[in-house]
C-alpha cells in the first residue's frame, strides 16, 4: 500500500462503449536521422522546412515556430511580405502565429483544418516522444523555449500543469534539460489504490488539442490570417504559389512534396473514454498511456511503424485498453508483459 499519509489518486473508469465514442488512430509523421528545421533557396522562393517531428509536435510546436521566425528573421523580409504557411496541424499554426506578429502577410494552405489534422488525433502531454535530433545544442534551445511558451499561454489554449506517473524512468523526459523538467519524485508505491508498484513522478504539462488548435486557429482568423483548401504533389507547385516566403509544414505530405525518403508513417491508436474531471493527472505503464482530458480520458499505446492507414483496429484497441485495465485493478496484464509485448505495443513514450 502507499506509504501513511500519501493521498490515493482516483482509479479511472474504464467503462467503453466504442459505438458512442468510436476509437480513432493518427499517423505520427516520423523521420529517420532527425526531424526537418532548415532554410532552402529554390529559385526566387526562399522556402523553410519543418517537418518530421513523429509523436513530440505539439511539444516542439512554439520552440520551432520560434526558430523559424529566427531564419526568416536571419534571411531578411519586407514590411507585409507574403508568408506561405503549408499545413494547419500544431507546427503550421504555431509558425503562422508567430509569423504574423511580425506583421507578415500571412497564409495558411494545408487539404485539412482542425479540427481534422494529424495534431488533432493527439494525446497531448508535454514529452519529445518518438522524435530524432541531432543537434543537442539547438534540440535543448527548443525544449526550453516551447516549454516556457506552452506555460505562459495557459488555459486559454488548453495547457494545464500534470504529474505524469510512471512505472519507470522516462526516457522522453531525462533526455530533457532538468529547468524545463525535474528530477522525478521516487515512489516505493506509486499512490493508487492497487497498482502495487514502485514508480516516479514528472511534473509536466498537459496540452489539449481540441482547445489548443481551436484557439489558434480562432486567433488566426480574428488577425486575418487566410485559411485556403489546398494539397500540394511536389515542390514545383510549392514554389509556384505567389508568397515569397515559404514555411513547409506539412508533416508526412513531405513525403510527396519533398520525396523524402527519410520519412516514414507510425501510427497511434487511441481509445477514447468518458471524461472524468476527477482524474487531474497522467499515466504511463506497461506499453501505454493515460491521459485524462476535457472531451475524454486518452487511452493509447500502440506505434505501428510503417502502417498508413489511419483506420482504428478495434482489437489493438480493446487490448490496449484491458492492458490499463489490468495495471489498476492490481491484474496481472495478458500478453503485455516485457518479456513478449505485441507487435504493435508501444516502446518510446
């Protein structure tokens, strides 16, 4: 049992009637190597690349969006200047937002807008999950820099501060810097009911992405920002646009404009509970996550590499449920145990 005095946390429903809340499953848009931030001159287009950003984009989101506004700023611009933005997922709105405040004109292309974006089929906690790097200096510049940006944006966007607990260290949260996130508290029994195991918790954030997206986008329109339809084959069409600053954030459409083989498809799935507003605090176990939101308590846990349909499997998704199921109920957990977990089971959270 937990130590005396340490408050128990609620155990979640795990109650899921899949016809009224139906699963849904996202494509993280994964890059081999490292994710895409860079400048490319093609012709008289003046074109930055940021893509590639797997399961951490709306964590690297604004430290991105920041550093594009750095290489824009770097290359020069005129007052008003047109502004391409390609994508409305969480790295196109943020580099829009910023882009604008420098009183660019700016607009946003992308085939889909929230609240049907890759962003949006989302857990949304605060961790470089799933994503590659290979400039630790400039890596660490955007941990820090998004971090601070999420925090000071606050409720309105749909961040909140959370204790995310874990059964062990996490490896997306010690590859952090210990200003953005501390060193973990150590549990001898981490303070459930019946989940009997030793464990640490991380203080982070929890993003939500219904609310995150919608204020963006609501705040883009509200500056003038223009929203238009548009889905892109190669980087001809791109630079044939009529901006002369183009920002490239389309996350796997990269692979067709860009025909960057570097990039691959992973996909998520996610069972989508009730909410439960007593539940103000994240889990990470076996293979999977809890993530208690506004709209709905996240249940996921799968990382698919390679598979590109985005259609929900409704047994992944009922054992990635049981799986957490069984871990607070103090069950042992079928199938899911270390020595042999599934196929699709999740490994880098």
């Amino acid at each position: 049992m937990p130590g005396s005095g340490q408050t128990i946390l609620p155990t979640p429903d795990f109650a899921w009637d899949p016809v009224a809340r139906p699963p849904i499953a996202g494509l993280r848009p994964y890059r081999d190597q490292t994710f895409r931030l860079e400048p490319e001159t093609i012709g008289d287009k003046f074109v930055v690349h940021n893509y590639g950003h797997g399961g951490a984009g709306i964590t690297l989101s604004w430290g991105c969006a920041q550093e594009i506004v750095d290489i824009v700023t770097a290359h020069g611009f005129s007052p008003n200047e047109g502004v391409a933005v390609l994508g409305s997922g969480v790295m196109g709105l943020t580099a829009a937002t910023l882009l604008k405040a420098l009183n660019l004109d700016v607009t946003v292309y992308a085939k889909a807008f929230p609240p049907h974006t890759t962003s949006n089929v989302a857990g949304g906690q605060w961790a470089p999950s799933m994503v590659n790097q290979n400039n630790p200096t400039r890596f660490t510049r955007i941990l820090r820099r998004a971090f601070a940006m999420h925090q000071a944006k606050g409720p309105a966007f749909g961040v909140s501060p959370r204790v995310n607990y874990t059964l062990v260290h996490a490896g997306n949260f010690e590859e952090c810097p210990r200003d953005v996130i501390p060193a973990p508290k150590t549990f001898a029994h981490l303070p459930f009911a019946k989940l009997k195991s030793p464990g640490f918790g991380y203080a982070t954030l929890l993003v939500e992405p219904p609310i995150f997206l919608a204020k963006m986008q609501s705040d883009l329109v509200a500056a003038n920002v223009s929203f238009v339809a548009r889905e892109f084959s190669d980087l001809g069409e791109v630079t044939g646009l009529k901006e002369t600053i183009i920002v490239n954030c389309t996350g796997l459409g990269s692979q067709t404009i860009c025909k960057d083989r570097l990039m691959h498809s992973i996909r998520g799935q996610l069972v989508l509970l009730p909410p439960q507003p007593n539940l103000q605090y994240l889990f990470a176990g076996h293979f999977g996550y809890l993530f208690p939101r506004q709209d709905c308590v996240i249940v996921g846990g799968s990382e698919e590499m390679g598979v590109t349909d985005p259609t929900p499997d409704m047994k992944i998704c009922k054992a990635i449920l049981a799986n957490m199921k069984e871990l607070f109920t103090g069950a042992a957990a079928m199938s899911m145990t270390a020595e042999a977990p599934p196929d699709w089971a999740m490994r880098s959270k």
